[in-house]
C-alpha cells in the first residue's frame, strides 16, 4: 500500500472516532440527563412516601378512611410538581391519585407487575405507564411505603415523564454542539489528510524510484532530486549522501575484513564480560533497593504495632467498665453490640496483633537476609562468613523449596564445618551460591522421578592446604557425560526457551576461578543426582582482579 493511502487512511479513521467520539458523547449526555430526571423523580417519590407515612400514624397498613387526607396530599404535590401522583396499598388499591375518579379502583397499568415486585423487595423501579389517555406510555417510578416495623404497606407511584422531557430539551443545545463539532472535526481532517498526502507522496516517490533503481542496478552514481527543503528534501540529500558513502564502504570492504572479523571475536569476549557484570549489578542493586524500601515501612509498622496492641486493650478495658456499670443497655445499643459481637472481638484482637507481631518480624528477618544476600556497598574483597551467604541465599529461595501441586517439598540438608573467615567479594560469592542452588531446584523439579522427595545436600569443610571446599549436591536425575562436558561454556543450556540464558554456571566458574583464584567442578551420576564443588583460599592473594 502507499504511503499516500496509509495517510489518507489514516485521516480517515480519526475522522471517524471523532465521529464516534462526538455519538458516544451526545449518548451519554442524554443518558446523564435520564439519570438526573430519574433522581429528582425518585426524590421527590421518597418525600411523598414520608409524608404518607406520617399520615398512616405508623400503621401497619394505609386505611381507607385516611384516603381523603392522602388526596389532599396528592392534590397538593400535583399542583406543585405538576406530575401525576398514585398512592397505592398493598392490593393495589388506589388510595389518592391525581385524576379523583380513579380512586377506589386497582391500579394495573404496570405489565411488568413492578409494583408487586417493589414492595416485595423495598426497591424503587422504573416501568412505562400505558393507558387509554396516553397510549404512547408514561413514564412512572414506583416508591415502597414503609412504616416504622420495615413492612411495607403501600407503593407511590410518580409520573416523570416531564422530568426527563425538561432535562432532554437542557441538554439538547449540547448534544447539538458536540454533533456540529464533531462534523467539523471529521471534515477538518479529511481535508487535511488530503493536503498532507499530496504534499508527503509525490517527493517520497520520487526518492524511492532512485532507490530501487540504484538496488537493481547497483549504480551509486545516481543520485535523489532535491526538490524541498522540509524533511523531505532532508531525507534526499541524506539519501544521496547515504549512496556515496556505500560506495566508499564497497571500496573498502575487502581491506576491512580482517579488522571486521578481529572486532567481532573482541566484542564476543566484552559481551560476555558485560553480561556477568550487569548481572550482578541488577542483581545487588534489585536486591538492595527492595530490602532498603520494604524496611522503613515495615520497622514503622513493626514499631506501632505495640502502641496499637496497648490502645486497643485501654479500649476494650473501657468497653468492659461501660457494661459493668452499665448491664442493661439501651435496645439499640444492644443491637449494636449484637452486630458487632464484643466478646469474639475481645478474644480475637490480641490474636490478630500478635499475628501482625510475627508476621513483621519475620519480613524484617528476611529483609535483613537480603541486604546481606546483596553486600551492595563492599566493592572490596573482606573476610566474612561463607555459612551466613549460604543461608541467606537459602533464605531467599526459600519460596521455591516450600511443596507446590506438580512437586514435592525440597529438603535441605546442611553439614556445616567450623569455618575461619574467608577472603573473598562477599556480593558475588553469593550470586555463585545462588546459581548453584538454583540450578539444583530446576534439576528435582524437571526429574521424572517423583517417588521420593528432592534433597538438597549442602557441606562445608577446610582442606589441608588451607583452602575452604563447599559442596552443593541434590538427589536429581544427574547430567549425561556429553553435557557434563560444556556446562561451564557461555551461554549453553539444556532448559527451554525461556527457562535459562547458559550464563548461570559460565558465570559462577569465572566468579571462583578469575575473582577468586579457585576451582570448581562438577561430579554427575545418571539416575543418582550432580554434586558442584566450589574449592577457594581462605586469604587470597593481594592484587585481587578488579
């Protein structure tokens, strides 16, 4: 399709959501003015209703013999809303209308029995008043009489077809605004998108003509008219420039391949350094940022709780003193008291808070686990204790040992040794430990075998060298010797697209192997499950690798 067309289209098609822009206003806008005039109408009911209900002196039902004071009130609203008013009992009876003659007789002139259904349910309805008089309908709201025992004894019936009439003809300059604006609209940008279609087509034609013919022939001595100066006459020039440029970057080509070819393997290598690096900063820096941000809220929380557990109990003391010196409270009051049911929020209370208690204690605990997961702020190596990396990142993915429908629990089985502190950059340690663990969840949880729960088997010793060796190993379905062999590459994986970069292993090996000056390496047995070693000094050297 041309770019003409696409424009052309594309006027066209504002123009027609301002159209349906300008119709779905002018709907609306007769839409609000039936609401207001259902409102008014349904206030206007509701007063009528309290008026009868004074009348009625709170009796079950609406007598008969009250009937000429109901018509007094009728005849006095209908004079001044000028509507029909329909004051009906129970059985329909017309008890006061504005049309005298009516009273006495069953009022059946709504086919959808919404009088019945109204003073079933204590619902006002709205229905299409259909008679001899007005056979084009009128429409009428429906108001349940209520006494003071919440039974209903009667309906209002309020004619509002006025009311809306009224509020269409308010509303009607509007809705002719907004349709004469939005036929402007549609007009304005038809012409406009003809206009701009005319002036954008026939320069960009042209440019693409010298374009498919310079990829036909491969001649780079043509060259694009410029015949503006706008950004049409912007992209030729650029074109043209663009065209003898290729042609100097065709001479250049077969001298430049070698250079290609050197920057290419160079870019290769830096991509992988810049993953590892980025991945590590993300991570530290995501880690950080959420545990600094969950802290101050839930200290501030965690710190109130007992001021809230020390006011509610000066309440609920309070509450107790009330009723002692109280027993026998008011009926209200005691249907109060009913609904709120005192005495299992008297117990419940303490237990909610010191729910909240834990709960906030534990979030700050896990807080706590994750800014030292992440050591965001040592860039230096230090010594640390390697056990505490390890249960923080434990800690973390915690969430994933926990049993789920299409597996079971993970068990977690720690053989800790007497560590020193070890030398190392704690941060990055800690994503190695991360990766490992993480690799070993994926494996017992795509392992066909599910008879037995999945183990974890994490071990620490010191070796006599004076190096420390930690061991990460799970019950899976171990890796085929072919595999075992490239685990460590970059960027090579057995998962599914979307479940692993190749980068967690490669990564983690060049952690203890280039950062640390260790050795890691991986022991497999198919049906038996993987065992990663990590092997690292406990001081290392001074120039430690940036």
């Amino acid at each position: 399709m041309k770019i003409s067309h696409k424009l052309l289209g594309s006027f066209v098609g504002i123009s027609l959501l301002t159209s349906l822009v300008g119709a779905v206003a002018i709907a609306q806008n007769q839409k609000i003015a039936e609401t207001l005039a259902i409102a008014e109408a349904q206030h206007v009911a509701q007063v009528l209703a309290i008026s009868i209900h004074h009348i009625s002196n709170d009796h079950e039902s609406i007598s008969v013999e009250r009937s000429d004071e109901l018509q007094d009130l009728t005849n006095l609203l209908h004079d001044l809303q000028k509507r029909d008013i329909v004051v009906v009992n129970r059985q329909k009876l017309i008890l006061a209308d504005a049309v005298p003659k009516s009273v006495g007789t069953i009022f059946d002139e709504d086919k959808g029995n919404e009088i019945q259904k109204t003073m079933q349910d204590n619902n006002f309805r709205t229905f299409m008043e259909k008679s001899v008089d007005h056979p084009q309908g009128i429409k009428s709201i429906v108001v349940p009489l209520i006494n003071n025992q919440k039974q209903v004894n009667g309906a209002v019936i309020l004619e509002w077809s006025s009311l809306y009439d009224n509020a269409i003809a308010q509303a009607r300059p509007t809705m002719i605004a907004i349709a004469i604006t939005s036929l402007g609209c549609v007009i304005f940008a038809l012409i406009i998108g003809f206009r701009i279609s005319s002036s954008i087509a026939k320069p960009l034609q042209s440019v693409t003509s010298v374009a498919q013919q310079v990829t036909q022939e491969s001649n780079f001595d043509l060259q694009a008219p410029v015949t503006t100066k706008d950004e049409i006459g912007i992209l030729a020039t650029a074109f043209n420039h663009l065209i003898e440029r290729v042609k100097t970057l065709l001479t250049e080509k077969e001298q430049r391949s070698t250079e290609l070819q050197q920057a290419l393997t160079q870019l290769h290598s830096t991509q992988q350094q810049l993953v590892q690096t980025e991945k590590m900063s993300s991570l530290g820096q995501l880690v950080a940022g959420v545990a600094h941000e969950i802290n101050n809220p839930v200290n501030f929380i965690h710190g109130n709780i007992t001021y809230i557990d020390s006011y509610s109990q000066d309440l609920l003391k309070l509450v107790q003193a009330y009723q002692a010196h109280y027993p026998n409270p008011p009926q209200t009051l005691q249907a109060t008291l009913d609904d709120v049911d005192l005495d299992f929020l008297n117990q419940d209370l303490p237990k909610i808070l010191q729910s909240m208690k834990v709960g906030t204690q534990r979030i700050r605990e896990i807080v706590l686990s994750l800014r030292n997961f992440s050591r965001l702020d040592e860039s230096e190596f230090k010594a640390v204790d390697l056990h505490e990396g390890i249960d923080n990142t434990l800690l973390i993915l915690q969430h994933r040992l926990k049993a789920i429908p299409e597996s079971l629990a993970i068990e977690v089985v720690k053989d800790y040794s007497q560590l020193p502190l070890v030398e190392c950059y704690p941060g990055q340690l800690n994503q190695a430990f991360m990766n490992l663990l993480a690799n070993a969840i994926d494996a017992l949880e795509e392992s066909a075998q599910q008879t037995q729960p999945g183990k974890i088997w994490i071990s620490t010793q010191v070796t006599a060298d004076n190096r420390v060796q930690i061991a990460i190993a799970d019950n899976g379905s171990g890796i085929p010797e072919k595999v075992r062999s490239r685990i460590f590459d970059p960027f090579f994986t057995t998962k599914p697209i979307g479940k692993g970069t190749g980068l967690g292993l490669s990564i983690s090996y060049k952690i203890v192997i280039e950062k640390h000056h260790g050795k890691m390496w991986c022991d497999s047995t198919l049906g038996e499950g993987t065992k990663f070693m990590i092997e690292i000094p406990v001081h290392q050297p001074e120039s430690m690798p940036r």
